[in-house]
C-alpha cells in the first residue's frame, strides 16, 4: 500500500514540475527584456486555461498524498517506527525507562564542621 502511495506521489511531483514549466508566463517574459516578442501559442490559444486547472490538480493531489503518506507511515497509534534515533541516548538525557539518581548532599567529613 506505501509503495503504491509512495510511486503515485513520485509521479505527481514529477508530472506538476513539467506543468509549471511548460506554463505560459503572464508578461513577456525574457523575450521582452530583448525586444522580441514572445509567442503563447505553441500549445493553442486556449491551452493556458486547461494548464492552469490540471496543475491545480496536481497540487491539490500533492498536498492530499504529501499528508496521506505522513498518516500512514506514522500509523494510528503514534508509536515511532524505524530505526531508533542517536538522540534517544544522548549524554545529557536519562535513558528511557530508568529513573535518575537521588541527588543529596553527603554528610560533612568528620572534625569539619560549617
């Protein structure tokens, strides 16, 4: 089921990269900045508006798999999965399930009084 999630969003991402690339620009872009002049109709007159809606698509399809996916490998219980993290034993912290030890002051050394 992950892998099959997990190949869907790979092609998502690659296909909503592709479609804003090949989105046609508002201005004129760099061909303006050179006194040429671009053109919009390599892909018809009428294809930015079919571009814009299915690149919506692909990021709303983005989003929804992106937390989709988090769900999943997090699982519905909330215990961590995967490898343990070098930072559960860090020095500094008490590892997990052991209670620290008792901090008192020993006695004063007989014959030295405060």
């Amino acid at each position: 089921m992950l892998f099959l999630l997990d190949t869907v969003f790979i092609l998502i991402c690659l296909l909503l990269v592709f479609m804003v690339v090949i989105t046609p620009s508002q201005s004129e872009g760099l061909a303006g900045a050179f006194g040429g002049m671009g053109s919009d109709t390599f892909f018809g007159t009428k294809a930015h508006q079919h571009i814009s809606k299915f690149t919506i698509f692909l990021a709303t399809a983005f989003l929804i798999l992106g937390i989709g996916i988090n769900f999943a490998v997090k699982g519905k219980t909330g215990t961590k999965k995967g490898p343990p993290s070098i930072m559960d034993n860090a020095p500094g912290t008490a590892p997990t399930g052991t209670n620290p030890a008792p901090t008192t002051n020993p006695p004063p050394p007989p014959g030295k009084n405060p």
